[in-house]
C-alpha cells in the first residue's frame, strides 16, 4: 500500500507524498543503491540518515516538514546536496493522476477537499486498462538524474508511459 495526500481546496489542488518508496542518493559520490528506503514524511524536517556503503559519507535526508522537496546531505567538506520533487520524478502530481482517472474511467482521487489516494490501488486500475487493451509494455524514460526508481514506481511509470499519459 503507498499512499499520497491530497487537498483539492485553494488555488490549486496538490498531492503530495504519504507513504511512498522513494529512491537515496550520496551527495558525495554518486552511488544510489538500488534499495528504496520508505518515506513517511518527518518530525520536523528531519527524515533520517544512512552511511553511503560506496564511500562511506554520512548523508543525512531532510525535507519541508513533510512537503518537498526530499534533500540529502553528505556530512563531508562543503556539505554537497541534492534533491528531488518525487512527486514530479514518480509522476504523481495532481495533473498525472487526473489524466489516470481520465484513462481508466476510474475515480482515483476520492470525493472531498482532503484525504488520500492509494496509489497502488490506482495502479492496479491502469495495469487492467494496459492488460484490457492489449498494448506492448514500453519502458518510461526516467528524468535526467535519475538512474533507478523502486518498483512500484517503475511499474506506475511504465503504465502511465504504456498508456499514453
Ligand atoms: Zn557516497
């Protein structure tokens, strides 16, 4: 189950991450680790830490006290950072998801100015839409930077790609 928030009142309706898988990075060398670490927000800006098992840097992940961007921090001279919108990178912004609904004639986003939507939930609706009209998987391209997205997210990816979206 990953989850996203979502708040359809003022200016513009926005999600944003709940419980979603996300990719690390090392600030200092590079290395991303093909294990996703899952992201459930933060106590005040603070998501965690982990040592880069290629060189070693502790890198610390913060974030907007709950919204993006997710920022790592390698503890090394001149502190390098990166940082990512994942819901841009995964394709799970407002837009996307309205596009899903529109493409499966399924209501993804329930009814009500706030609450959740399940994106796995929402997966499942457009792999039955890639299965039910009987397209070839194409592989989505992935955004400059990135190298390696969790599974689920790949595969939310791929069917958004697979479908037209
Ligand atoms: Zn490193």
């Amino acid at each position: 189950m990953f989850r996203l928030h979502f708040n359809r009142t003022g200016r513009q309706p926005t999600t944003w991450l709940l419980d979603v898988p996300i990719f690390t990075v090392c600030p200092n060398c590079g290395f991303v680790p093909h294990e996703a670490l899952r992201y459930v927000g933060s106590r005040y800006g603070y998501v965690g830490s982990f040592t880069c098992s290629s060189c070693g840097a502790r890198v610390s992940i913060t974030d907007g006290d709950c919204r993006p961007p997710v920022r790592f921090t390698a503890a090394v001279p001149g502190d390098p950072q990166r940082s990512f919108i994942y819901e841009d990178v995964y394709r799970l912004n407002w837009a996307d998801l309205e596009r899903a609904q529109a493409v499966t004639r399924t209501t993804l986003i329930p009814p009500g100015e706030k609450g959740y939507v399940d994106v796995a939930a929402a997966l499942r609706a457009l792999e039955a839409e890639v299965v039910r009209l009987g397209v070839p998987h194409a592989q989505a391209p992935l955004p400059d930077g990135v190298s390696w997205v969790p599974l689920p997210m790949r595969a939310w990816l791929d069917a958004l790609h697979t479908l037209g979206v």
